[in-house]
C-alpha cells in the first residue's frame, strides 16, 4: 500500500551533557549536498576514497526518487547527520548481495515504489555530534517512513568492524553469535541491535572494508504495524 506521502519533517529534542537541544529531521534538499557532502569528508577522512562520499548527481538521485528516504538531522539550525534509503523488493531465499548492486552505487535508480522493503543505503553523523543519539534518532525516523507507507521491514547490512581482532579463530557467523550472546561487543552491530534491529545472516564480499573483512550482517526492523487488509 506505498501511497504517496509528505516529504518527511518532525521537531523533537535531543540531549547532550544533560541539556536538551532543539533538532529536526526533515527530508535534505538541493540546498543541503554541499554540506552533506562534507560531513561525510569528516566522518571519513583519508585514507578512506574520496570518491566514495555522496556525489551531487547520487543526492539529486535520493531527493528526487525517493525524498522520504532522504533524512537528515539539524541541531540548532546546523546539519549534523544524514541518513539514505530506497524502495526494494526483497527476496528472502536469496538474501546474498553487494551495497553496490542494492543501491545501484548509491544512486538507487533501481528505486522501486511498489516494493516491500525500505533498504538502507548509508547513515552518517559528523564526528562534532557522536554521542548525541542522533543515529538511533535518524533510524527512528526511518522506521517511521517504513511504518508510514506499508512496508514489510527495514533491512540493511551492517559492516562488522571489530571482527579483524578475532578472525583467526572466529568465522564470522560465529562473530555474530557472540555479539547477540553478549560476550562480545561491536561498535556498528552491538549499535544496530541497541536501535530494534534483528541480525538476519552474514554476507560475504559485500563491501570493501579491511576491518571487517568484506563481511556484513544483514539486520532487519519488521514493521509490527502491517497494512490491513481490505
């Protein structure tokens, strides 16, 4: 039931050292690439490629086919994070894939309105506002527009950063199994997790990434709320 809704906008407050600050999440626009362009240069500076921030011609994509799946965050007026995502058809026997091949190389032109799955492309936050909440606030606000048009879940893989310590002798199905456990802790899974999402299974080669390993864990927000039936 994907009808079509308002570009996404809310206020709320987040905190910080015990004080509240004003912050809104809305839809970015043409006005904002400059300056989420830059915030991804400073989440990930050298040596990480600078070809593999947000380009221009990947945000007029994200705006234009999809601007509820276009989020980003203000604090006092001030961008402070982003977070992308398109439209898929997913199929659960054949859960294997690439970031590249599920977001068309972020440009999503493989956005499909008359999917059932919002998948997620990137969530960034400038390294000034860690610790502010501000991703799980933007992830909020995704399961919001998934909540809003219908779909089945949210789904999007997770890099596994801290599994290079322990792959000598830790597969990564294993890794996983550990992080649910409790007995190990991941900066990027052990977060998705804090945030309702539910590991799914482990992919292989699914972005270049020497900490990982390639590997990924594909997570899953269910909707608990599906359409009904008419």
């Amino acid at each position: 039931m994907n009808q079509t809704v308002p570009n996404y906008a809310k206020s709320c407050y987040v905190y910080h050292d015990k004080r509240p600050y004003p912050a809104i999440v809305r839809s970015y626009t043409a006005e904002d690439f400059q300056q989420l362009i830059a915030i991804q240069a400073a989440a990930f500076p050298a040596p990480y490629p600078e070809e593999l921030w947000w380009n221009t011609e990947q945000l007029h994509q994200h705006i234009t086919r999809f601007p509820q799946g276009a989020l980003c965050v203000e604090i006092d007026g001030k961008l402070a994070g982003s977070m992308t995502g398109l439209i898929v058809k997913f199929d659960e026997s054949h859960p294997q894939h690439t970031w590249e091949q599920m977001t068309d190389h972020g440009y999503i032109r493989n956005h499909n309105p008359h999917g059932d799955t919002l998948y997620v492309a990137d969530l960034c936050v400038h390294p000034d506002y860690r610790q502010w909440g501000l991703g799980k606030l933007l992830m909020q606000s995704m399961y919001e527009v998934t909540a809003a048009l219908g779909l089945t879940r949210l789904l999007g893989a997770g890099r596994m950063p801290g599994y290079h310590q322990v792959a000598d002798h830790c597969s990564p199905e294993q890794y996983v199994e550990r992080i649910t456990s409790g007995e190990l802790y991941d900066p990027v899974i052990s977060f998705l997790m804090r945030c309702g999402r539910t590991p799914l299974t482990v992919i292989a080669d699914y972005l270049d990434d020497e900490e990982s390993l390639n590997y990924a864990v594909l997570m899953e927000w269910r909707n608990p709320l599906p359409p009904a039936e008419y």
